[in-house]
C-alpha cells in the first residue's frame, strides 16, 4: 500500500511545536535530566560498590579467580588448562609456614608461584623487586616485614623458620621482593622460589586425596576463572564430573570465591533486587509521567485543532513521541554526564568519610562504565517512552470539541460537601491535596519509605552494642593468652603461668585478674546421677554421646576448674542464684555449669542447681561445694574448648590454688585506666619478648573490627536511604513544580479575584506542609510499626544487638522537611510570577 | 502593631457592623476617647435614622396626595365623559358635534393618564405589592390578545401567536397589563395590513415573550430611551400617545425580577422582549 | 455619580517595529448603576481596556479612576486587594477554583479578606441566580451555564464597585448564553450594580443601557453617559 508521503510534515509540526513552549521545554527536559542522573548513579554507585565489596572479599580471600582446585598434581593442572570451560588458569605450589615467634601474630604461608600472574591472582605480586629466582630469594609483604623488623629494602636477609608438613627447618635467605601487605587478608603470602620448592617440597606422584597420610607440601592450588560468573558452584561440579568421570573419591576439594557468590542464584536477593530496581523505575516514572501529563495537557487544544484541520490520532502520537524523543536526545546525555560526575562525588565522599583506604576499587572501571552508561540511557529512554503512553492516548484521542474544553487538573473529588466550610488559604490547601490523590499518595509514599529507611538504619546502628559485640570477643580492657591455647595440650590450654602472672602484675597501673583453670572431674551422685541416667537413656543410640555419659554414669566426668577473683565475678550473669564474692572466697562454694553437645542442639543441661552440693575431685584432692550460682562463663575468659560432656566448677583463686600443686590459668584479664598507652606497650612488649608464647589483645582490636562491621552497615545503609531520599525529594519537588505549572491558569484567576501574592504563596506553601506534615505521620507510623515488629525480629538473632524504640531521625527530618517543603513553593511560585496576571489568564 | 490597638480596631469593626445593622448601643460612658466616639457616632447614626424617616413621612404624604388626586379627580372626570356622552346624544351640528367627539376623546385620554399614573405612582411607592406566583404564560397572553384583538381588526393588522404552555412566576394582572401596553404599542405604531407576532421562548431561567411589529421602528439611538417616562419617540409625535405604556410595562416587569428589551432600527420594525424569571 | 473614569488611557505593546498601539488615548466614564457593553471585533483593544479597568494591568500611559481613586498609583499587593474587594470579574471561561464547592467559590474573596459573610445578602444573590439547590457542588460537576452564573454570584457577593465581565457567554451556547446576560442584567439592576461587559456581539450588547464602541484602541462611540 502506497503511503501519502506525511511523515516529514509531522515530523515539521512536532519541532515546530517544540520551539513554541520553551518553559516547559525546559521543565521536562530537566525532569528527564533527573531521571537518567538517577539512574546512572545508582547503576555506578551500585556496581561501585559491589565492586568494592568483592575486591575488599577478594582481598580477604586472597585471589580473585572464580574457583579452585586444591592439593593436585600438575597433570590436573593440564586436565583443567585443557577443559573448554575455563581460562586465566594460575597455579602455586604450596610448601609449608613459617613458624619464626616473631610471626606468631600472622599467618605466613610460603608458596611458589607459577608466575607473575599467580602472584598478580593473589594480590602479592611485588609492586618493589621480583618474585624470587634462586633458590635463597623470597619475596615477602610488608606486613610479614614489619611483624620480622626487618626494613623494607631489597637485598635484606630474612631468617625463616619454615615448618615444611611438620618439619622444621631453618633458612636464610634474601629479599628479592615486596609489596604493600593487606591485614584484612586470613593469610600473608609469601613467595618462595621453584628452586627451593623442588628441594625441599618437592610434588610427590600420588594424589593427596587417595593417599594415606596427610602431607600438603608440593601440591598444587590451581586457580581459574570461567567465561562468566554466573552459577559458579554449578560449573565447578560440572567441571569436576568431566575431568574425572564418576570416580567421586578422586575429586579434589574446590574452592569457589565466595567474592562471587552473590551471583549464586538466592530466590530471596533476587526478589530484592528486582523491587528495589522497580521502586526505582517508578520513581523514574512517576517523575517523567506527571511532567509529560502536563505538558500534553496544555497543547490539548492544539491537538484538537490539529484534529480539525485533518491529524489523525496516529499522526498525532507519532508527534507525541516525536517530541519525547527530542527531549530524551537533550535529556539523557546531560544526565549520564552529570550522573557519572555526582556518583564519583558521592563515592569518593562516602569513601572518605567512611574511612575507607582501597577507594580505587569502589569506583566503576572504564569498561564497565560504558555499558552501565547506555543501559541507564536506555532505562531512561524506555521510562519515557512507557511514560509518555499514556499522555500520548489522550492527545490521540482528543475529539476537537472536548480539546476546547479541556480541563488540564482532573478532580477526582464527588461527594458533596458541607456548604458553611469557611475558606482560608490553609482548607483551599487541604482540598487542593486531595484533588489528585494518586499524586499525593506517591509523593507522601516516597519521602516516607526513605524517611522509614532512614529510621530503620538509625536504630539499627544505635542497637549494634558496642559492649555487647565486644563482649564475645574480650572482657576487661585487654587479655593476655598462649599463642596456641586451642591446642589440647595441657601447657597450653592454661598457658599463662603463675610466672608470668606475677611479672605482669608488676606492671605498674594495670591490674591482672588470671583465671586458673585444672582439668578435673565430678563424681555424680543422687539426684543428679539419676538425671545422667536419664540423659544417657534418651542418648543412648548416639555413638558418642552415649560413650561419655555412661562413663559419668559410672562414676564421674570431666569437669573444668576455674579458679577467679572477685573482679572478674562481676562479669558472670547468673541464670539462677546470685553471686556473693565475699561466700565465694570462704571456699564452700562454687558457680557452676553443665554443657552437653548433642544433635538436638540444646547443649546447656544444669543438672546442678542452686543449693545442690557438688563433688570435685583435682588430681589426688576430693572437695564438696555448695552450688551458690548457675552460670556461664563468658566465652572470652573460657579456655573455648569443649568436652562433650562437662561441667564447669568456678571456684575462688585462693581455693583453686589449694586445689592443684600446678596452678596456671588459661588466661588473663587485665583492666586498666591507663589512657596514654603506655601500660599497652608494657604488656604488648612483655608478650613479645623472645620466648614469650602469650599474646596480647586489647579491646582496641575489637573495636576496629567492630567500627569495620559499622563501616559495612553505614556504606550500604547510608547509600540506599541517600538515593531514597534522593527519589523521595525529587518526587516531592516534582509533586509541587508541577502542581503550580499545571494551575497557573487557575492561580492567576485567583489572583485576579483578588487573592494576594502573598495569600496564593501561603496556601501552596500550606499545600506542601500538609504533604508533609502527611508524610511525617505516615513516617511515624510505618517506622514506629516497623521497628517494633521486623527490625526488632531481625535483629533479635544477632548477639550484638541491643533493641531500643527510637523514632529521632524523623524527628529531626520532618522539621526540616517542613521548611522544605515552605521554601520550595515560594521559590516555584515566584518562577511562574515572570508573566504577567493577564498573560497567565489568556493562556490555554 | 500593638495588641491594644488590635482591641480598639476589633470594638471599631464591631461599632461599624452593629450600625449598619441598626443595632448599635453604646457599651460604656467613661473618659476614653473610644467612648466619646461612640456617642458621635450613635448620634450620626440617630441624624441618618431621621433624616430617613423624614424620607420616608415625605413619600407617604406623596402617596397620599396620589390617591386624593385620583379620588378626587375620579368623579369629575367620569361626569364629564357622561355629560360628553349626553351631549354626543343631543341633535347638534355638524361643527358642535366635532368639538364634543373632540372633548370626549381628550376626556378619555386624560382618564387613560390619570390611571397610568395612579398605577405606575402606587408601583413606584409599593402600594401595590406585585405578587408573583407560578402562572402559565399562554393565559395571559390569550387575554391580552383578547383585549387588543378588537384595535387590530379597526387596522385590519393580524395577530399571529405560536402558542407554548410555559409556566413562569409572574403576577398575572399586572403582567397582563404589561404585554398589553407593548401589544398596543405594536399595534398603534404597526401599518394596516400588517402582522403582529407574539413567540413564547424559554430558558433554564427565563421565559421569553416577545413581540414583533412591522412598523417603523426606533433609532438606535433613542432605544435606551424609550422605556423612560413620558418619552416618545421623535417619529411618533403625530401618533396619540402619552408615553407612559412602555415605562409602566418595564416597571410591572423589572418589579418581579424580569426585564425588558427592544431591538429596532428605523424601518426595520421592532421586537420587545419580556423576560420573566421561571 | 462616577463610579468608573478613564484619562487617556495609552497601552502599547512591543517596542520599535513592533509596536503596537493597544489603546490610544482612551476617554470613558461610567455611572453608578449602569450596565454598560464595550463592543468591538477581537483586537480591537477591548480586552486591554478591560484588563485596565480591573487593574490586571498596568497602561502605558493614562488613568483609570474607580470610585475617584487612581488605581494604578497602588503597588500590584495593594491593587489585588483592591480588586478583592472594589471588583468582579466574570471571565469568559468560568475561571471557578475547581476545588471548592459553590458556595465556598462565591464568599471566596469576601473571606479572603477575613470579612463575616452577608449570608442574607447572598443568599439573595443565589436565589436570583437559581444556585440554591446546588451550593455544596463542585465545579465539575455544573454546566457551563451554572459555572457562569456561579462566576457571577462570585462577582456580586462582594458588593464591589463594578463587574467587569470579559465575554461572559464566549464559551456557552446561544440559549445558555441568553440565561447568563439575563441574570447579568437582572441582578445588576435589583441591587444597582455597575457592570461593565466586553462582547464582541452585538446582539449579546444590546443588552445593554449604553453601548461603548471601540475600533483600533480608539473609543469611537459612548465613552460619555446617556445623559
């Protein structure tokens, strides 16, 4: 079918039509501005961060390959080279640790790199020298330098112990290398050359996994990405499935990076993300929509002519979205460059404010910026394309008679109302609200939901007890405790021996509280002997349970003595009794507790109770005590290690050391009120005098990791609520801008029956607090409802969390919100006063 | 501004308001400045309620002077048109008998007169109350044609209503009276052989009876004149007529909420309207 | 009595080439009690005399005197409250605030200026105007017509020294448009209200006591009252 050739002609009329409404031109195009910056900076800010956060995961885990293969032979290295699926394959050959004391406080693993991309893989590759080449280099990171004292300088010798799969041996070698080391990282790496691996760790035949005995030295880590990140943990099964058949015994241990697991399919992050990324596309939406609406809505009558002069409705939408086009082409360029432009801002000031060192990684690289870039654009492009849909109907459809009547503000309101209402600026403001009640209703949801968020953040961050997270990890000010006192051994588990007790009580302004502790036994008799024998009946069937309950069956079980001062009482939370220091030094009595691990998850059984007498036997001594208080031990000051079946019997020091001709305790609370550092210097120096196996932890460290937990929560928080705000004021601003554009006509009529300048700025101003007087209650509402259901709940598990009611965030937003919301129809009200009361009148 | 002077403002709003609605009383007498006030202005107040008072004696006298006039003048009157009568009854000459038609016809003209008067003075004082109710339209239009029907036929001009049952509020003598006067007009100033038409139209708030003459019609110029009293027009003088018919009619009409209009121009012939709130 | 006084009243729009002479020189009174039509075609400059006359726009040169005040010595705060309380406006599309009932549209500006409503005296107005059954609706759901003789009642409540009426029946049918110049007329002459009314139809002028004509900005006949 043969066109009549008009699409030029529209196309004519649709620029010509442009040229005649610059105002508004403006108006939109800045809205569609808004749109696209919104989108471009939550799409970098967004990938921003999770770059970040996988860069600072990768760095934790050390290597940024997708997955690995561990403990191989170099045939599985080809096998893997070899599979279609993989790429970027890195390999190092493990050797063994160095066991020097001065390197007790980390973890220094010595490998072999397979090359210089294997280094780059796990961040070590030396940014200062080489990777080591003859068998006496090694290259080493400036963490494991500082803990040796050695300066950063190539050519320094390095003594290493290196425990080579239970050996050690003793090396002298030079530094051929270094780079900036990462704390953050679980092990420091430390390179050593294939020289020294092939003599002294040399890759044995077999494979680790059909062997006998357990040796890790010359094996293989490999290391490889896949073409995409996409279902890692599926891919690696493959993988394995394919180079080793069904001979499941054979299959080596993978590793998946978990700094990809976000992209392991969860039903749960996924829903999240995609009403987060709606929410966003609404808010886009609704602020083009209403813009776009208007904007139609005043030519409406020069559509109708349009349709009387022979457009037909087709022509007329082909303008429409003409005319859309031409404001996106404006629009969407200007805001992917200020979007780009702000995100870095916000980024680098979130970053700095935060504290955060590595700010390179949370920024979006050049590759990816371009892509995110055109996808915002096309986001923005189809947001206004489906926004304008509907403005686009309606001028379509537009009969020519309806289009002089065109009333631009539809009124929704229908029930009559009472005729004696008195009218003053503030009720003509109250009905103009619920004139379009969709509007408000977005408007009023928007600033609440970020408002609620920001609530929502707020008491989160308040209820993170700092105490209460800290006191998991460490009690009094700092502890002192053997290197290694998780190992059973005896010397080690209580470590800290009364030698050492003494000299650290020598130091001056700091108190040291030990806590003995003796391995010894209870010997159950009556009531709870009966129990036990219950316990055992209903365990019976469990292989391992069963075997340490008949022993206490028989006679008597493990019990765990501890001897403590009254200080350190005062840390215990009884469960049942109370703890009287003074009842506790006449050594009668005991605080005791009864732990049993079984699979039914209930591991706290207190077969003793508060007036019970407890028979303790220590070594060749036999004592009864009272049961004065059912407690727990808090977890720092235990020797974290647990029988299957014990009892904990905390006595006072004075009794525990008439107990046992060995006293030692497993560690050491030290309080102090020492502010300079000093006393901290003193101890960290007595615990890292040659020999010393004890190690010093002070509450500080805790706190860093602490502030870290409190760094991720802000980051993530912070960000979110920020471009929630963001939405929210937009939509806000949006929701008053164009209430005033689309009634100039009628604010002019106003005016000229007489309502003053002042009288027409005091009702929108009336207008826009109602919105937010509106949004305050909601706020109010939703965040009190919110935070004493979900966030109270959610954060009912983590053990750090203490839950207090507060709503003084939107306390503190709504006055602002208030003047906000007084200032901004002012400044619109005065915009639109540029024309005179006549020229607003005329126009249609 | 001071809170004082708010008060004082308030108690002046107050004073102003009660006075206009003529209950203004004075509050206190004391030796503030707002209580002298008040007695001038109670006293200004008392001046004004006297001097329309006054008006008000001033009008009744008037009315009264109207009725005695008419009353009085009644009499006479009709004895002179009997006398006239008894007169035109006596075998007289042909030149007597020209002056007593002559006498009895100005006779009539001035009973016509006086009564016009009467009627429109006691409209104008509100002796006569205009008491609208809901009437039909096609009534009163039948007996105003009934009345003018025997005038038409003497210059043989047709009378031609498209008749409409309308209801509207209106007084049904005095507006009866009022389409008269304009069906008389029409006739009066319409050339024999011609056509008077009387359409009814109606509106969401208005009945609409107009009435179209073929005569000579009236100069834009002297249309906004034409309802004023004892004005006639500059081409009518040879006609009889006292120019009081049109004056009395927009007095009947506008009295009960309505209003007339005329449309004209010289030789185009005229059409008055009479609008009657429904 | 003069309610209404124009002195060489001069408005010009544009500058240089563009210039063009709205109203030249315009003479004109209007008494106390009249229903007076400005007639003359579209752009003849009766708009502007109207705008004028209202004070929603100032002249280039020349005076306007409502009730023997020069209006545009006001500053433009001054001069709305001026018009809230000495001027009615009709507009020619109804120009109602489509969020208040009508009732609330008619005492609109005699409570914008913080003033107790006359309820007798409107109550009166809408009787006359036949709103009564409809006070506590709202805009859109009137007709053109009941818009317009809201817009009027609006124009009366506040007993002002003129209406001013801007085509009142542009946008309404022939026989809607004759219900509105009636009661226009009706209303005006019950409570002797001065109104001045532009219209572009003869017929819709003839309505009128006195007929201004205005032609190209000039006043070429009834500036002066019928005497």
């Amino acid at each position: 079918m043969n066109k009549v050739k008009n699409k030029k002609a529209i196309r004519r009329l649709a620029f010509r039509e442009l040229k005649a409404d610059r105002r508004m031109n403006i108006v939109v195009v800045l809205s569609i501005m808004l749109t696209c910056i919104l989108f471009t900076a939550l799409t970098t800010i967004g990938g921003g961060m999770m770059n970040g956060m996988q860069q600072e995961t990768m760095r934790q885990v050390g290597g940024n390959r997708m997955a690995g293969i561990k403990l191989v032979l170099p045939e599985d290295y080809e096998k893997v080279k070899h599979d279609a699926a993989t790429k970027d394959l890195v390999y190092r050959i493990i050797i063994g640790n160095a066991v020097n004391t001065e390197l007790k406080n980390v973890k220094a693993e010595f490998n072999c790199a397979g090359d210089d991309d294997a280094a780059k893989a796990s961040f070590c590759y030396p940014s200062v020298g080489r990777l080591p080449e003859s068998i006496n280099e090694t290259a080493l990171s400036t963490v494991v330098l500082d803990e040796l004292q050695l300066p950063h300088e190539i050519g320094t010798p390095v003594h290493i112990s290196l425990d080579i799969d239970g050996v050690v041996t003793e090396h002298d070698l030079t530094l051929c290398g270094y780079w900036e080391g990462d704390k953050v990282a679980m092990a420091q790496m430390c390179w050593l050359s294939r020289a020294f691996a092939d003599k002294y760790a040399p890759t044995p035949s077999e494979s680790f996994y059909t062997r006998e005995h357990c040796t890790y030295a010359g094996y293989w880590q490999v290391d490889f990405n896949y073409f995409n990140s996409w279902n890692i943990t599926g891919k690696t099964g493959a993988l394995l499935s394919r180079l080793y058949g069904d001979n499941t015994s054979e299959y080596p241990d993978t590793g998946i990076n978990w700094a990809f697991s976000a992209s392991d399919v969860e039903p749960g992050s996924i829903v999240g993300a995609i009403v987060i990324l709606l929410v966003i596309f609404a808010a886009g939406y609704l602020i083009i929509y209403n813009i776009f609406h208007i904007n139609i809505s005043s030519n409406i009558r020069s559509y109708g002519l349009l349709k009387t002069i022979g457009t037909t409705a087709k022509q007329i939408r082909h303008m429409v979205r003409v005319r859309a086009a031409v404001y996106s082409a404006f629009g969407i360029p200007f805001g992917i460059v200020i979007g780009v432009l702000l995100s870095r801002l916000m980024m680098s000031s979130i970053v700095n404010i935060l504290n955060i060192h590595s700010a390179e990684s949370y920024s979006v690289s050049a590759e990816l910026l371009v892509p995110m870039c055109l996808i915002s654009a096309a986001f923005t492009f189809v947001t206004v394309m489906i926004s304008c849909r509907k403005p686009c109907k309606i001028a379509g459809s537009v009969s020519p008679i309806e289009a002089l009547r065109y009333n631009e503000t539809d009124i929704n309101i229908k029930k009559d109302r009472k005729k004696t209402n008195k009218v003053t600026t503030f009720s003509i403001a109250l009905s103009n609200m619920s004139r379009s009640r969709k509007k408000t209703v977005v408007v009023v949801l928007s600033l609440t939901l970020s408002l609620v968020l920001v609530n929502t953040l707020f008491t989160v961050l308040k209820g993170i007890d700092k105490d209460k997270y800290i006191r998991d990890s460490i009690v009094g000010d700092a502890m002192i405790r053997h290197t290694d006192n998780t190992n059973l051994m005896d010397d080690r588990i209580n470590g800290v021996t009364t030698e050492a007790i003494a000299d650290l009580q020598q130091i001056e302004g700091a108190e040291t509280h030990p806590i003995y502790f003796t391995y010894g036994g209870v010997c159950p008799e009556g009531e709870q002997l009966e129990q036990l024998k219950k316990l055992y009946e209903k365990y019976g069937s469990d292989e391992v349970l069963s075997a340490h309950l008949e022993g206490a069956v028989s006679g008597s079980y493990t019990a765990d003595v501890y001897g403590i001062d009254e200080d350190t009482a005062a840390y215990f939370e009884p469960v049942e009794g109370s703890i009287d220091a003074e009842k506790l030094k006449s050594g009668k009595y005991a605080i005791v507790h009864t732990y049993l691990w079984n699979a039914d998850g209930d591991s706290d059984v207190e077969i003793y109770h508060v007036g019970d007498t407890i028979k303790v036997e220590c070594g060749d001594k036999m004592r009864e005590y009272e049961v004065m208080a059912v407690s727990i031990i808090p977890y720092p000051l235990s020797t974290k290690v647990y029988s299957i079946l014990e009892t904990n019997v905390i006595v006072s020091a004075e009794e525990y050391l008439s107990l046992t001709d060995k006293p030692a305790a497993t560690c050491a609370m030290i309080s102090t009120s020492d502010e300079s550092g000093r006393v901290k210097e003193q101890l960290k120096a007595y615990c890292d005098r040659q020999g010393s196996p004890l190690v010093y932890t002070d509450k500080q460290t805790y706190l860093d990791e602490f502030n870290d937990l409190l760094v991720m929560v802000k980051l993530v928080g912070g960000t979110l609520s920020g471009i929630l705000a963001l939405i929210g004021i937009l939509n806000f601003i949006n929701a008053v801008v164009t209430g005033i554009l689309s009634r100039r006509r009628e604010l002019a009529m106003m005016n000229a029956v007489g309502m003053t300048g002042g009288q027409l700025k005091k009702m929108l101003m009336w207008e826009s607090v109602h919105y937010a007087v509106l949004t305050a209650v909601c706020a109010a509402a939703v965040g009190a409802l919110l935070s004493r259901t979900a966030v109270r709940s959610a954060t009912g598990d983590m053990f750090f969390f203490s839950y207090h009611f507060t709503l003084l965030p939107i306390m503190v937003c709504v006055p602002v919100l208030i003047l906000l919301s007084a200032v901004i129809p002012s400044v619109a009200y005065r915009a639109i006063c540029n024309e005179s009361v006549v020229e607003r009148l005329r126009e249609n | 501004m001071m809170f004082g002077d708010k008060k004082v403002l308030a108690r002046l709003d107050k004073m102003l308001e009660d006075g206009i609605n003529g209950t203004f009383e004075e509050s206190d007498y004391d030796e503030t400045q707002l209580s002298k006030l008040e007695s001038k202005w109670l006293r200004y107040l008392t001046s004004s309620k006297m001097s329309a008072q006054k008006t008000e004696q001033e009008r009744q006298k008037l009315k009264e002077l109207v009725s005695d006039i008419s009353h009085q003048t009644k009499t006479p009157l009709s004895n002179i048109l009997l006398y006239t009568q008894l007169l035109q009854e006596q075998p007289l000459d042909e030149q007597s008998l020209v002056l007593a038609d002559e006498i009895r016809a100005q006779a009539e003209k001035l009973e016509f007169l006086i009564q016009s008067l009467v009627k429109t003075s006691r409209l104008e004082t509100g002796t006569f109350q205009l008491a609208p109710s809901e009437n039909n339209v096609d009534d009163i239009i039948n007996s105003a044609l009934e009345q003018i029907a025997l005038k038409a036929e003497s210059k043989h001009i047709r009378l031609v209503y498209i008749r409409e049952n309308y209801m509207a509020k209106f007084d049904s003598k005095w507006t009866q009276e009022a389409i008269f006067n304009i069906l008389d007009n029409a006739v009066k100033y319409s050339p024999e052989q011609s056509t008077v038409t009387v359409i009814v139209q109606i509106f969401e708030m208005f009945a609409c009876i107009s009435v179209e003459d073929s005569g000579i019609g009236i100069a834009e110029d002297e249309l906004p004149h034409i309802f004023g009293r004892f004005y006639r027009g500059q081409n009518v003088r040879e006609q009889s007529g006292v120019g009081i018919g049109l004056y009395l009619s927009r007095q009947i009409v506008e009295g009960q909420g309505g209003y007339i209009v005329a449309e004209s121009g010289i030789g185009k012939g005229s059409v008055f309207k009479i609008f009657l709130p429904r | 009595m003069e309610v209404l006084k124009t002195e060489e009243l001069t408005k010009i729009y544009g500058k240089e080439q563009n210039k063009v002479t709205a109203l030249d020189n315009a003479n004109l009174v209007v008494k106390q009690g009249e229903f007076a039509a400005i007639v003359g075609t579209s752009g003849s400059g009766k708009s502007t005399l109207l705008h004028m006359l209202g004070g929603l726009d100032r002249p280039t040169s020349g005076k306007v005197y409502v009730e023997n005040k020069d209006i545009f010595s006001l500053k433009d705060e001054a001069l709305t409250i001026f018009r809230r309380r000495k001027i009615g406006f009709v507009f020619q599309s109804f120009n109602l605030v489509p969020t208040l009932n009508v009732y609330e549209n008619i005492v609109f500006p005699i409570q914008l200026d913080g003033n107790n409503v006359d309820e007798k005296f409107v109550g009166e107005v809408i009787d006359i105007l036949g709103l009564s059954d409809m006070q506590s609706r709202l805009p859109n759901q009137l007709s053109g017509g009941q818009q317009q003789r809201v817009a009027i009642a609006r124009a009366l409540a506040a007993k002002p020294a003129i209406v001013l009426a801007d085509e009142p029946t542009g946008n309404l049918d022939s026989k809607t448009s004759q219900d509105v110049l009636s009661l226009l007329k009706v209303t005006g002459q019950k409570f002797g209200q001065t109104i001045v009314m532009i219209t572009h139809n003869e017929a819709i002028a003839q309505m009128a006591d006195r007929i201004i004509r205005i032609e190209d900005g000039h006043i070429v006949k009834g500036g002066e009252p019928n005497e």
